[in-house]
C-alpha cells in the first residue's frame, strides 16, 4: 500500500466484517522498491458505530516500531489484544516514501493465548 503523496494524514483500513481479537501485526516495506518502507506509525481501531480508539502507553498515543529494510518483517504484539471490528495503521516516519504491507494476526478462541 502506497498512499497519495498529496494526503498529509494517510491511513490503511481492514474492515474484518465482525468483532475480531487483533493479536498482532507484521509489516514490510515495499516489495519493489527497496528504499520505502515506514519506520514508525500508530494503531486505531474501532468495535462498532463511530469512535475510533487510539491505542495508547501511558496515556500517550504508541508509536509502534516499523521497518529498517524492506524485506525483514517487524512483528508488533499488542497486550493486552485489542478487539477490534476496524483496524487503522497509521505511517508516522518512513524512508522516502510512506508505504507498508502487512499481516494482522488474530486468534480463533477468546481469550487470546
């Protein structure tokens, strides 16, 4: 995923149809391009209707750790999991370009093991 370079707040969105618990995320850069990849970003996520929940440490806004290089994928794990019906990653830093591919991990039985 490759945003518009003229969008200042991008975000890519799952909408996974029903109330999932969200374990983790994987993400890489772009798969053509070696040089673009995002570095750091934030999650938001939403159960239902219209507010969307920021996920937080200590009362501030996680920026989450994201890529080095393009191709070694970085896991990030959320704890507690989130449940979650729409998920936001949000590209805060990156190295030329904001671009991200992902893999959102989630589990079958609630609770999470």
């Amino acid at each position: 995923w490759i945003p518009s370079s003229s969008d200042p707040e991008p975000w890519l969105q799952v909408d996974f149809r029903s109330l999932r618990p969200i374990v983790a995320i994987e993400t890489r850069g772009n798969l053509n391009l070696k040089y673009k990849f995002t570095r750091t970003y934030g999650i938001s996520y939403r159960q239902g209707g219209s507010q969307w929940t920021v996920v937080k440490h200590n009362g501030v806004r996680k920026v989450f750790q994201g890529n080095v290089k393009k191709d070694t994928p970085v896991t990030n794990y959320f704890n507690p999991w989130i449940l979650a019906r729409f998920l936001r990653l949000h590209p805060m830093q990156f190295n030329y370009n904001k671009c991200v591919r992902w893999e959102i991990y989630t589990c079958s039985n609630q609770p999470c093991e």
